[in-house]
C-alpha cells in the first residue's frame, strides 16, 4: 500500500475551489481511499492523503504513465492558483495498519 501527502496552506475562502481543482476526472484505479484534513485552528492549512493499492514498483510504474502524468500535472498547475505555500509533499510505503477498538 502506498500512501501520497501533500500539506497545503490555501488561500483564504479558496477551500471549494482548491478541491474542485484537486478532484481528477477520473481517480485511478488503484485508489482505495482519499481524504482532506483542514486544521482547526486554521482551515486554511489543509492535509490531504490517499492510499493506492500498490507496491513500489507498481507506484513506479503509474508515475511513468504518461496518460497518468499530463493527468497529475494539470491537477498541479489547476490547484497552485489556490495554494499559497506547501509544505510535506511525500510517498509513504505503509508499514502497518494499527487498527483501533472502533474499527
């Protein structure tokens, strides 16, 4: 499972937009689950995260798709206008799921 983050801080009152412009036409397949995260004492420093169903070597494989990448970078270019710094912007290898007593 490979797991994408990227912290935001947005522009103020752009948080409807910043989403509409992060929101692919279409995900791709291997995405299991996407969520953002507004802080809240500031929402506009916003979390975002996703886990795709993938290993390394198939993450490697999905960003040399050059379908997948003309997709990611005019998401890139349709979101700066809304964020006004970024700060953790990684790929994670999840290590291990920690289930908690409410799952």
């Amino acid at each position: 499972m490979i797991c994408l983050m990227t912290e935001r801080w947005i522009r103020p009152g752009a948080y409807d937009a910043f989403r509409a412009a992060w929101l692919p036409d279409r995900h791709p397949d291997p995405l299991v689950r996407a969520f953002h995260l507004r802080d809240l004492a500031d929402p506009d420093h916003v979390v975002s995260f996703g886990f795709l169903d993938l290993d390394p070597g198939g993450w490697a494989a999905l960003r040399a798709d050059p379908a997948m990448a003309a997709v990611q970078s005019a998401r890139m270019a349709a979101m700066a206008e809304h964020v006004e710094r970024t700060g953790l912007d990684a790929v994670f290898a999840v290590a291990e799921e920690v289930p908690g007593p409410a799952a």
